[in-house]
C-alpha cells in the first residue's frame, strides 16, 4: 500500500516534536514555580503539623501522613521569602529524592502542565535570593515568567542534610 504525502507529512512533524515533560505550577508569594511531576509523591491539603524544638524556623514540623512520618518545610521561609501562614489554599507537594522524602508547603498548586525542557532558560547572572541555587532556569508560560526549581536539588541540599542528621 502507498503512504500518502499527507501521512509522510505528519510523521515527519511527530519525529521533530520534541518530547514534554510534566511539571507541576504552583506559587510561592508572587513567584510562580515549577518542577517536575517526577519528583512529586503526592499533594495534600494542609494537615496537622507538630512543630520540633531546636529546628530552623523554616520547618514547620511533622506529620502523620498515613502512617508514615513526614518532615514539612515551609519552602517559601526555606528560600529567603517572608513566611506566610498557611491558608486553605495552601498545599504540601510530598517530594522525593533518593531515600529523602519530605513534604514541601508552597501557598498554592495551580496546574500539572507538559513544558519542553529546551524552553527553559538561563535564569541569568542577576538572579540573587534563596531560588538560585536550586533553579535548573525561567520558562515563560502563556505571558508569565516560571521559575524552575529543582526539587531534587532542595531535598539534597546540605542545610537538609543537616537536619536530617542532627539530633
């Protein structure tokens, strides 16, 4: 059977396409985030926190999420960002990194959304504050500016290292 020129074309198109990745869109004050679906266990509303003595203050404390103890960082105090109580929009992104799992509060989770890696941009040298050391870059999303953070690099990073291990 004979392909058509139509169905050379489209094929052609699919091939050039290059693959998305998912990424979860969710805010930090007025930043808008992103970062991979694949580091993200769940999204919960927010739960009972118990707060630890002697823990820096962006730790919120832990919880019981189904049997299991989770540690919760206020991921806005963790990047430098003025702390906010948590409101009803508010959720915890459960996020996991090698044997590291921790739940993440950010003010709000807007969308899951397909974005193409090679988008992402260089954030640029002028980039200060408490994001830089764990962005992968800037995506620009329907006229908004996304901040892509990676999640793996927060989880594994040596200020939770440390609390992982003090005492």
């Amino acid at each position: 059977m004979e392909r058509s020129f139509l169905a050379d074309y489209f094929e052609d198109e699919l091939e050039e396409r290059e693959p998305e990745e998912q990424y979860i869109i969710f805010s930090l004050g007025d930043t808008e985030c992103a970062a991979k679906v694949e580091s993200v266990r769940e999204i919960e509303r927010m739960l009972e926190v118990t707060r630890v003595p002697r823990t820096p203050v962006w730790v919120e404390g832990i919880t019981n999420l189904r049997g299991n103890i989770v540690t919760v960082v206020d991921l806005r105090s963790f990047m430098g960002m003025a702390h906010a109580t948590p409101s009803r929009a508010s959720r915890i992104i459960v996020s996991r990194a090698g044997e590291v799992v921790m739940g993440l509060l950010v003010d709000r989770v807007s969308e899951i959304r397909y974005l193409r890696p090679s988008a992402i941009r260089s954030p640029g040298a002028d980039l200060g504050g408490g994001l830089a050391p764990y962005l992968r870059g800037i995506y620009q999303l329907d006229g908004r500016l996304l901040s892509v953070i990676d999640i793996g690099k927060v989880l594994l990073c040596d200020k939770m290292r440390d609390l992982s291990t003090s005492d």
